[in-house]
C-alpha cells in the first residue's frame, strides 16, 4: 500500500468534521511545500505494539540523537487526537520558540515544545499555523 493510500485510509477513518480538517491542513501543508517527502506512521514501535497516535508526515530531515546515533524523519506532523488534531513540528533546539513566535497570535491552542494542539480549524487562526508549517518545511534539513 502506497503512503499516500495510507493517508487516505486514515483521513476516511476519522469523523466527518475531522476528516474534512485534515484533509484542509494536509492541502495547506502541501501548498507550503508541494514536493515535500510524504510519510504515515501508524503509531506502532518496532515490536508492533501501539505507542502514539496515527500520523500523516511532511518533509524529510536527519535527526542526530545524544548517543551520535542518525535517524531520518519528517519536519511536519498531524495526528487526530480524542479532542482533536495535533500538529507536530520536529527538530526545534528551542522548546519555547513555537509559543513565543506563534502563541499570542495563534488563537485557542495548547502548544508545547513541539505540538500545536487545538479542537478544530475554528479555534485557530489558519494564517498563523500556515506561517508555522511553510517556515519550518522551507528551513534546511538538522
């Protein structure tokens, strides 16, 4: 099965006002980077036990761990959550960069050190989390 066949089946099997927004985020995210490296992580570890949500990625960059050990991964993620989406920003050094560049002008949204979490597209300003993802996509590769 294709990533992107994968991304479908996710999308589809997420409630009607959920799946329409993912599908609106993951238009906006390929918009800001049409020729991103796509990715689906079904939330299972190596041993196939569930240890995360779901989650459709964007981009491509090489996490460097403490031990020197390399991994690829993506840049940009989304995940359906019981309240509603996340948005994952990955590779950030600064924990407090996405709440201090984006959270006064974001709307009603948890954000940590790398996730953007919020109910619905309403409760945010789409703008705003437009600006976050074209941002960190365009920036090189960690």
């Amino acid at each position: 099965m294709t990533v992107q066949a994968q991304i479908d089946d996710y999308v589809a099997a997420q409630p009607p006002s959920k799946s329409a927004e993912i599908q609106q985020l993951h238009r906006l995210i390929r918009k800001a980077s049409p020729d991103c490296r796509l990715w689906f992580l079904d939330g299972r570890n190596d041993e196939g036990k569930v240890v995360s949500n779901p989650n459709i990625g964007y981009g491509l960059q090489t996490i460097t761990y403490a031990g020197g050990e390399t991994r690829e991964f993506y840049q940009v993620g989304v995940s359906a959550n019981t309240t509603g989406i996340s948005v994952y920003i990955i590779g950030l050094e600064d924990k407090k960069f996405l709440s201090q560049t984006y959270g006064a002008r974001l709307g009603k949204a948890k954000i940590t050190g790398y996730c953007v979490k919020f109910r619905g597209l309403a409760d945010i300003d789409i703008g705003v989390l437009e600006e976050m993802i074209a941002s960190h996509l365009g920036r090189p590769s960690a």
